[in-house]
C-alpha cells in the first residue's frame, strides 16, 4: 500500500515583483501534485519545474486554472495546483501512472516567474509558498508499470495558414511517449487525429465536430473552456487504456479545420520514459526457488 501525503517545500528564495523565486526540491520521493498558495492572480505568474536541466511543467497560472475547471476539480482563489498526476483518473493505477518518481540525485527546482509590480499596486508584496502531494516509490510489478512514466506538460503554437482544414504534423515522439490531451485554443470547428506512414494515409482514431466535442466532453464529466478545443483521449478517466501512443513508427497528424487563421497555441499533456528509467524502478519480486 501507498500512502500519499501533503509535505511543506520550503521557502522560496528571492519573492518579488518581477523577480524569478525558486525552491529546490527533495529528490526521492514520487511527487503527485504541487501546490501554490500566493497573492498573485492568474495572469501574474508562470511557473515551471525543472528536472536536471530540463524544463517538463512550463505554464501560466491561467493554464493552471484551466486545466482544473476542465477537470473539475475545486479552484479558488490564490491556491493553484500544478497536476503531474491526475487524480481525475477512474482508478488507483491512472492517478499515479503521471505522478514523478525521483531519485536523491535528481536536480528538481520549482521556479515562479512573477510579471513586475503592477501599477497601481493593491496587493503589496507577493507572498508565496508551496506543498506537494508524494509517496514513497511503489513496490513491485505495479510500482515498474507505472514508474516508468514522466508527465511533461509545455505549450506549443501551429502557425494556421489558411480557413479550413490545416496539417499539424510536427508532434513531439520519442521512447514510450503517451499524449493524454491536447488543449487547443483557437477558433476551430473540427480536430480529426490520424495515424499512418504519413499525412496522406493516415487512419482516423479521433475526429469530432466543435459542437460533438463540447457534448461529449460533458457526457463524460468534463467541463469544456471557453475558447479551447479539448481533444481528450483519457476523457473517460480510464487513463492506462486510453492514452494516444507517440512512441511507434507512423506518425500522427492533427488536421485542424480553423475558421479564423493565425498563431494558434497548444497545450500537450503527455507522458514518457522518465531518463535512467532502469535506475527508478523498483526490484521485480525474486522468483520462488
């Protein structure tokens, strides 16, 4: 059995408007969940988790907020959670399956990007702390099946030439790679996500229209933003079975079907072969003589 628990970080260095507070982590155990508890508003803050040099949580606290009115889970103001797993998942086993299992050698800094004081000022100096939600490393086979992923949540932007249909197919792959979600702000009125050798012979395995999507996001439990369209392979909560493979030989294409072109931003949910994998699992049990 596992027991997730809540454990203060500790105090950030360097809190001020327009500074860059950060805080090492402890490495060791699997962190599930990071909480803020801050003055800042929403638009006031980014903030990004850095594992050994690589940036894998990169969001604004708008983007924060979005993702747990999407997932309805509770918000209020000045507490933000920063979901590596997610725990609007069905079961035991999807909850964990993003959560970030850690070594006492890794180099985990959280870093809060804070815009310059605002003028004029009626929230005085920024006041900022963090909790987390981890447990220690899950013990045999179930703990090697779930450990083995990291969760990586960053923004990209697909440049929409056109009206109409436009081809994003430049999607991040690489080892055990898993996309659970992509969070599409823009107009659109249709996403179908195909896989094949290539752009052209690609076999749908996700299309929907805006106004299905909204519908059956809801059916599922799901609460759709305003202004985003939620393409959600997990939204069934059943995260093991359903998540998108990024990690095979065809590729994977998003035709996006835009009314109004431009710059259109995506947040990318996915999951992956945490580094040094062999090293963070735990044991497999030893075989009876």
């Amino acid at each position: 059995m596992t027991i997730r628990t809540t454990l203060d970080i500790k105090s950030f260095s360097g809190v001020a408007w327009g500074s860059k507070p950060e805080v090492k982590l402890t490495g060791g155990p699997d962190y599930h969940e990071i909480y803020l508890k801050t003055n800042l508003l929403p638009n006031q803050f980014r903030v990004e988790l850095i594992i050994n040099s690589d940036s894998r949580i990169n969001l604004t606290g708008e983007q924060l907020v979005m993702l747990a009115n999407y997932r309805k889970i509770w918000t209020e103001p000045g507490r933000y959670a920063i979901p590596l797993a997610d725990i609007s998942a069905r079961s035991i086993e999807g909850q964990i399956v993003g959560g970030m299992e850690t070594l006492p050698s890794d180099n985990i800094i959280l870093r809060v990007h804070v815009v310059p004081e605002p003028v004029p000022n009626t929230q005085g100096t920024v006041t900022l702390a963090a909790q987390t939600m981890c447990s220690p490393h899950i013990a045999g086979e179930l703990g090697r099946s779930l450990g083995v992923f990291w969760p990586r949540l960053v923004e990209v932007t697909f440049a929409a030439g056109n009206n109409g249909k436009n081809i994003h197919d430049t999607l991040p792959q690489g080892p055990g790679m898993r996309l659970l979600r992509a969070h599409i702000k823009g107009d659109l009125s249709r996403v179908e996500v195909k896989k094949g050798s290539n752009a052209v012979n690609g076999a749908a395995v996700w299309q929907r229209d805006a106004d299905d999507n909204v519908f059956l996001a809801k059916q599922w439990g799901r609460a759709p933003q305003p202004g985003y369209f939620h393409v959600d392979f997990v939204e069934s909560g059943f995260v093991l079975a359903e998540m998108l493979p990024l990690d095979d030989v065809l590729s994977t294409v998003f035709d996006m079907y835009v009314d109004t072109p431009g710059n259109i931003p995506i947040l990318l949910e996915t999951l992956e072969h945490a580094p040094d994998m062999e090293k963070r699992l735990p044991a497999r049990p030893a075989k009876a003589a």
